[in-house]
C-alpha cells in the first residue's frame, strides 16, 4: 500500500520566504493589514479614524507599514473621555447650569455668572 505525504501547510498570504524564514513585507495593502491585525478590512477603516491607526491613502487603495502598525499596537489606547460627548452635551439646554455648579464645587467662578434683572 502507497504512503501518502501530508500536505505541507500553505503560507499566509502575507508571508514571503526568505532563506528559509517566513517574512512579511514592510509595506501593506488594506487587506494585507487586517490579515495582520487578524481582523476585517472594514474594522482596519474603523480604526484609522477611531484610534488613529497609522496608514496613507493614495487615491482609493490604503497602505500601511507593518513597523508603524506595530508601534500602534504596543502603545496604550488614547484616552478620550469628555472629549467624545462634547458634540453630545454642545446643544443640552442644561450646560451652562451644568458648568456653573462644577466650577462653584471647585471654588473658582469659569463662568460668568448670569446678570440678574
């Protein structure tokens, strides 16, 4: 009875072998990234403008470099807090009161205090 060889495994799209060593190029396309990252393309778009994922768009293809991708992922997440809701609260008919009251319990008047008729 013939043996049969097992098949040998295929390389990730994004590898390249080089004397024996798996490598990935140094610059990658939209679809090389998220393969990368190990997520969607559309979650790669996301971050890009959520977390400030490094990446440049020449015309309607991306490119990104797997160093400056590395870097963004051995930093921590940018902290947004307040930030993010300022479009949320800009037109809440409560803000000024709002700010009034913070700036009172920190014993420093911000904000002008309404002139009384």
């Amino acid at each position: 009875m013939p043996r049969t060889k097992a098949r040998p495994k295929k390389p990730s799209p994004l590898a390249q072998e080089s004397n024996g060593i798996l490598e990935t190029p140094d610059v990658l396309t939209l679809d090389e990234a998220a393969t990368y990252l190990r997520v969607a393309p559309d979650d790669v778009l996301r971050m890009i403008g959520d977390e400030q994922l490094p990446g440049r768009q020449f015309g309607a293809e991306w490119r990104f470099a797997k160093a400056a991708i590395q870097t963004w992922l051995s930093q921590p997440p940018r902290k947004r807090g307040i930030l993010r809701h300022i479009g949320a609260i800009k037109d809440d008919p409560y803000m000024e009161e709002m700010l009034r009251e913070i700036y009172k319990q920190r014993g420093r008047p911000e904000v002008p205090e309404p002139e009384e008729p």
